[in-house]
C-alpha cells in the first residue's frame, strides 16, 4: 500500500507519517508548508503543493500508484475561522473537493479524513457520541462537517470508502522525541502553558471564567497525538469492512478544565505558570468531551496514553528538547 497524506508535514500528519513507517506502508507527503515543517517528514517524500491544484494531485495519485489517503491538510483556527470565514471554506472546503477530484479521476477509492468534534457545536449532554446534531458554532467546524457531506455524497456517486476520525484536542508529543507540537502562531492551550514554563511568554491568557462550569473555564477532552495516529492505521485496515463509510470520535472520556490543565502542568514542569483573564474567545463551546465507544467497538482503537499528566509531560520533554520547535 502507497499512502497520500495531504498535511503530512504538520502536527498531527507528521505523527501518523512516522507511525505508518513503522507499521511498514509507503508514504508519500504533500503539503503546502504554509504551517507544516519539512523538517517533520523524516522518512518519506515531500512534495510542496497546494490542494486547490487539481493536476497535480493527479500527478501525485499517478506516479506514486497511490492507494488510500491520509486528509489532515486544513486550516484550523477556530477564531481565524470566525474572523475569515471565506478563507475557511475555500481552503478546507474547495481544497478538498479538488482531492476528491483528482481521487476521482485517478481511481483511488480510500480516503482517511481528520474531522473535528467542532461539527457538533454546543454540546446538549455531558458527553458528546457520535448521534449528537451536528450544529457547528464556527466557520472551522462547519468546514469540516460540508466535508463529511461531501464524503458521504462521493460514496454513493463514486464508491468512494471513507472513514472520517472527529478528533477532540489533539496534544502531547511523539513519546520518543523526534517530533512536537510547533505552530506559528501558537493558539492550542498546552504549548502556551510550556512557553510560559520555559519563560518564552510572561503568562498565558485564560479566555473566559464565567462559564457554566465548575471552576468557570472552558473544559476540554485531551487526545495524545500518538493515540491519534494510531487511529489512523486502525481506520485504514477498516476501509474496506462493514466499519467504513462512518464517523469516529477520538477523545478519553475525560474532561479537564483550563484551570487544571495549568495546576497539570506546574506539577510536571515544576515552574510557576502565570495567568491572566482575558474575555471569551467567539465560537468556544463551553465543554467538549468525547464518547469513543462507537471507536473502541468498530476499530479496536484504545488510548495508550490517556492520563493528562502523561500528556503534558511528553509535550514538556519535547519542548526541552526543541525549544525552538521544528525551526
């Protein structure tokens, strides 16, 4: 099997990259670099390229006799999506219709895609499966749930056998170091933490105290992005079972507040993080925790490192060790 993975130089793409080598399958990266890192690919062809070129996906699909794709390219600031909703829908939504195209045209009929639990919105439980309405409250999730549609209309018109993964935060880094967490702007709450850690920030802002929660801040399921990759591998072995044509959810079933996710990692870090309140940030839910049981029952798929606090330290240990990122 040769696989595509479009986003293949980011964060989440670089991990599943790494973990598809060592289960023994043939990669092959395109990626616009516009937030990804060459450095990140260390075993595999990069190919620098934007989706929206149709021809040459085409040449890509062809020459590599690819087989299945990996979807992770996208834009995915929530509050970027908010301000810029139009850049959202041409670069996630039109990108990717210009994949399906060329997909379509090649004949390669298996696509893994990296959705998002911000197809959901405002969750109406405590938990969120994968029945919940999809009620997207921000550009970003909406992207992501026009792909879902797309999928589910490409099947029925050109047998295409998908599986879309509905990650919730992605964090952590590759357990034995050789990649991280590195965004240029920085915006996912963890790396922010650690930045403070390491003195590279004087503190880091807690976006809204007054939600109907127990501590007054936002509480979010974190996913080790080690645990996401190999959800990857697991849905590519199911593409062509009973368990295809589905959405998955990825996340413990445990949510942690903003407040103890910086108490987490003063323990880890052993350093003082300082904070500040700031207002609520547009399009943030107020709580986001995952049911994988749907993922647990179809794919066999289980966290390997569930714990917060196992998380956080392998994103401190990665930052010690990068403390410039992939740069």
């Amino acid at each position: 099997m040769t696989v595509l993975v479009t986003g293949g130089a980011g964060y989440i793409g670089s991990h599943a990259v790494k973990r598809l080598h060592q289960q023994g399958y043939r990669t092959v990266v395109y990626d616009s670099l516009i937030y990804g890192h060459r450095e990140a690919v260390r075993s595999s062809d990069c190919i620098e390229g934007t989706l929206h070129d149709t021809a040459r996906l085409r040449d890509v699909l062809r020459g590599y006799a690819v087989t299945d794709v990996l979807h992770f390219a996208a834009f995915a600031y929530v509050g970027e999506s908010v301000q810029d909703p139009l850049k959202y829908y041409d670069n996630n939504v039109m990108g990717t219709l210009s994949l399906l195209q060329a997909m379509r045209d090649v004949g390669v009929r298996h696509l893994i895609f990296s959705s998002t639990c911000a197809v959901y919105g405002v969750p109406q439980g405590p938990v969120l499966t994968e029945e919940h309405p999809l009620n997207p409250i921000n550009p970003y999730g909406e992207s992501k749930w026009f792909v879902e549609r797309m999928l589910q209309a490409s099947a029925v018109a050109h047998g295409l056998r998908w599986i879309s993964l509905r990650y919730f935060n992605a964090a952590g880094a590759d357990p034995e170091g050789e990649l991280g967490e590195s965004h240029d702007p920085e915006t996912h709450l963890i790396p922010l933490v650690l930045d403070v850690a390491q003195g590279h920030r004087a503190d880091v802002a807690i976006f809204g105290t007054d939600y109907d929660t127990p501590d007054g801040t936002c509480i979010r399921d974190y996913i080790h992005v080690t645990d996401l990759a190999d959800a990857h591998i697991l849905a590519l072995q199911a593409l062509d079972t009973d368990h295809a044509q589905a959405a998955y959810n990825l996340g413990t079933g445990t949510g942690y507040s903003v407040r103890e996710v910086i108490e987490t990692a003063a323990r880890v870090t052993g350093c003082t993080i300082a904070t500040r309140e700031a207002p609520r940030r547009a399009g943030d839910p107020p709580c986001l925790v995952a049911s994988a049981e749907k993922a647990h029952a179809a794919l066999g798929w289980r966290p390997r490192y569930p714990d917060l606090e196992t998380i956080i330290a392998t994103a401190w240990r990665w930052a010690c060790q990068h403390p410039h990122g992939h740069a």
